[in-house]
C-alpha cells in the first residue's frame, strides 16, 4: 500500500469527488455531489481524535493526524461504498491538561457532536456508522454515544473502535514494546510517515516516565479496570513510550498494517445483514 505523499493533507489531492479515486470526503462535497455520492453509499467513517500535548516532539493533532488518515486509505480502498465525515478534532483530555497545549471537552459535549452528527446524516438515509477514535480518553465516551444513538435514535448500525491499538499492535511487532505508548514509537513513526514537517526530530526519544506509578495503573488496567490520573504525574514530559527508533518507514508499514485491519472491520458492517439490528 503506498500512502507516501497523499496523505498529507486531508484532501489526498483532491481526488475525494465521484469520480475520483481518492477517498470520499463529505466535507468536500458540494450538496448535489453528496446527494450522488449517496445513492451508492453503505458505511460513513467518522474520525475522532484529540487536541492534546503529544510530549515535545509530536503536534497536539496526533490523534487527529492518525484517525484521518486510517479512514482516508480504509475509504479509498472501499469507495465508492464508503466515505469519511468531517474529523472530530477534540476529545475527552482533561488528564493532559498539566502540560501546555491541551483542549479538553467534557463528555457531555462529545457525546452530543457524535450523536448529533450521527442523527444528521441518518436523516439521509445513511444507516451504517462507523467511528474510528484514536484517543483512549474518547473510549468511555463514545461507547455510550453509540449505545445512545442506536437504542433512542434507532439508527441500525453504529460502531466505535479504538484504532489506537490498530497502530500500536502493528508498532509492538516492529519496534518493540518499548516504543509503545503516549507519543512514543508508535505515534512518532506514523506522524513521520505522514506529517514529517511537524515533527522536531531533535526532541524524539525524550521521555521521563514514573515507573511505580506506572506499574500500578499497568496493573489496574490489565484487570479491565481504571485508575484515573493526570498525564503530568505519570511523565514530567508526556511521553510514556520510547520513540527514538520511530522511522517513517516503519510509520508507513504500521498505516498498512491498521488500514487492512479497519478494511475487514468495515467490510463486515456493510455485509452483516441490517435488519438484525433494526429496532
């Protein structure tokens, strides 16, 4: 899969129409186009990320950056069946707020973009959704926006994944497991195989982490459970992962790597029989 140079900006060249070949991007469509472009349409992507600190060398829309550019190639290889909305830009921070740069919502406000979006292009008879979050702090949030839209809204099919672990499962096999974690390797490989020009390589590596208090959540969350905590009192600089090995190279094949997982995810909510779920 060659992703290089087209993925670094939101339009991938501008080939997102109808008669393109590049992924279908809503936010690029005109309303006629979009109204063509949904007579074929089975499944809109809905992208969501974060706008918080990613440690010194990465850009606060990390999370955004990766959760476009999955559903980007996810979509081209898919079109004209699929097409991906406007990007959530913002997510559920508040722990990375200790250090500078970090926008937070609040649940509430999450869950209310995602089901009023959801609610606005069911109203066109879209009825397959599929959001690909790449920020653990949205997860809680969004599992309930899904339930909510599906069980009040009667919308069929409404999944969230984390496509987080998409990147990182594929970075554990390339980098190790050392570089997996908060702008670590994993992150840090794929921002340089897509955004290289915001990345300051003189900073990748640098990473202060609070081995016991690390532990301890480690522990915690291999119970399924949670221990809440400012990112701040974890790392002095927000990084929990080990990025000096991060390449582009290695960005790239990790975007591979996700993408045919999220192709497969997709490629069954669109084939799965619809009227399971109707309610």
């Amino acid at each position: 899969m060659d992703i290089g140079d087209r993925t670094a900006s939101p339009a991938f060249d501008g080939e997102n129409g109808p008669a393109g070949t590049g992924p279908i991007l809503l936010a690029e469509l005109t309303s006629p186009a979009f109204a063509a472009v949904n007579e074929r349409l089975d499944l809109v992507l809905i992208p969501v990320g974060a706008h918080e600190q990613h440690g010194p060398a990465l850009p606060v829309s990390t999370d955004t950056l990766s959760a476009q550019v999955l559903c980007g190639l996810a979509a081209t290889l898919l079109r004209p069946r699929v097409a991906v909305a406007p990007a959530i830009p913002w997510g559920v921070s508040w722990h990375h707020l200790g250090l500078p740069g970090t926008i937070s919502l609040r649940e509430e406000t999450l869950i209310a973009i995602v089901e009023d979006t959801i609610r606005s292009l069911h109203g066109y008879g879209i009825e397959r959704f599929l959001i690909v979050n790449t920020h653990g702090g949205n997860n809680a949030a969004l599992h309930l926006a899904v339930e909510r839209v599906h069980r009040d809204r009667g919308v069929p099919i409404v999944a969230s994944v984390y496509a987080y672990s998409l990147i990182a499962n594929a970075a554990q096999e390339m980098l190790g497991p050392e570089a997996i974690g908060h702008g670590g390797g994993d992150e840090s490989a794929v921002i340089l195989a897509i955004r290289p020009d915001l990345v300051d390589r003189s900073t990748l590596g640098s990473r202060e982490v609070n081995e016991p208090v690390r532990r301890v959540q480690s522990i915690v969350r291999a119970a399924g459970g949670v221990l809440p905590l400012e990112q701040h009192r974890t790392t002095a600089s927000g990084v929990n992962g080990d990025s000096s090995q991060a390449t582009a190279e290695a960005g790239t094949a990790i975007l591979g790597r996700a993408t045919s997982q999220l192709r497969a995810i997709a490629e069954e909510l669109m084939d799965v029989d619809i009227d399971t779920f109707r309610r």
